[in-house]
C-alpha cells in the first residue's frame, strides 16, 4: 500500500515517473511523455525571470535538451523528476544572465506584493514603499531573487524550494529569511 509522499505529488506519481524515466532511458522516444508533461511548467518558470518570450523558448528547449542528454546519469533519489529539471533550468538561467545581463525581468503581480508587505509589515497601501521594493528587488543578487520569486510570486513551499535548490527544507528557510533580511536592508537605503 503506497503512502502520502512527502513532497507535492504522491508516491504513485513517482513510481509511475521512475517508470517512464526507465523506458526513456533505453529509448529516448519514450522520453516524449515527459517532455508533454512538465513542458509548460518549465517554460513559465523561465518565461517569468526573462524580458523575451523567444529567450524562453530558446531557454526551456535547451533544458529539455539537456535533460535528454544526461538522462542516463539521473538517479531516483527520492526526489520528484520535476526538482531535476528545475536544477538543470536554474542553471540554463544562470547561463543566459551570463551571456545577457539585460535579459534578467521581474514579474510581479499586485497580489504578490502583498505578501511581502506582510513580511515588511507595513500597510498594503503604502506606494513609496511599493516603489522602493520594486526597485530594490532588481539589485538583489540573483540568488536572493530567485529564492524571493520563488517563494513570494510561484507560491512554492519551502520544501519545494529546497527540493529545486538541492538543500534542506530548513537551509531553504534560513537562507529565505537571509534574502529578506537583504531586500530590507536594500529598501531602507533607497
């Protein structure tokens, strides 16, 4: 009898995910199910941190090109296969900064910003504040943004987050908080 996992999808998904990853293994064909599957859930992930939707394309294809390619060193390690493609995203991300640092957006909704308010705990309302976030989310390392973003605008979990970055979901939280305290910092001297 399988029990709840205790990442976002159940232990059943995983069984049948290390399945279709096998098959793929052997024949890159059968690697089409999970190029169908979590497609668009890499692409958004990109398209949110990029200025171009071409960029992303062009981004998303070289991750599930990479993912062919090194599909044969994947090892299941407990993990979901989406926390993979996320590492191998985030590095494809880091390339593209690297080649294109004007290539580097922020995406952010109203609602989101709210959120964060409540960490600032200042009123909602209060537009300087806005304004000065705003500003001094774009002077965040990308390191410290990506947490944020993740966090803040994808509503990821820690788990979640840390799964991504590789960590523990108590590391995740430490250094979330540590991004906070910087974006803070970074807005009262603005």
């Amino acid at each position: 009898m399988l029990t709840k996992s205790k990442y976002h999808i159940s232990e059943k998904v995983q069984e049948e995910e290390k399945v279709i990853i096998e098959l793929a293994k052997k024949d890159m064909k059968n690697f089409a199910p999970l190029y169908d599957k979590y497609y668009e859930q890499i692409f958004r992930y990109i398209y949110q941190r990029l200025n171009s939707k071409q960029t992303a394309f062009d981004v998303t294809s070289q991750v599930f090109l990479k993912a062919m390619t090194k599909l044969s060193t994947y090892e299941y390690r407990g993990l979901p296969f989406t926390s993979w493609l996320y590492r191998i995203a985030k590095s494809e991300l880091n390339n593209q900064f690297t080649k294109d640092k004007k290539s580097r957006t922020i995406n952010i909704k109203d609602e989101h910003i709210k959120d964060l308010f409540d960490d600032f705990e200042e009123p909602v309302n209060n537009e300087n504040l806005r304004d000065k976030l705003i500003n001094a989310l774009s002077m965040l390392k990308e390191n410290n943004l990506m947490l944020i973003e993740m966090r803040y605008f994808e509503k990821r979990s820690i788990k979640e987050i840390g799964e991504i970055l590789e960590i523990t979901e108590n590391n995740a939280k430490v250094k979330l908080n540590r991004a906070l305290d910087k974006l803070k910092a970074v807005t009262k001297n603005l």
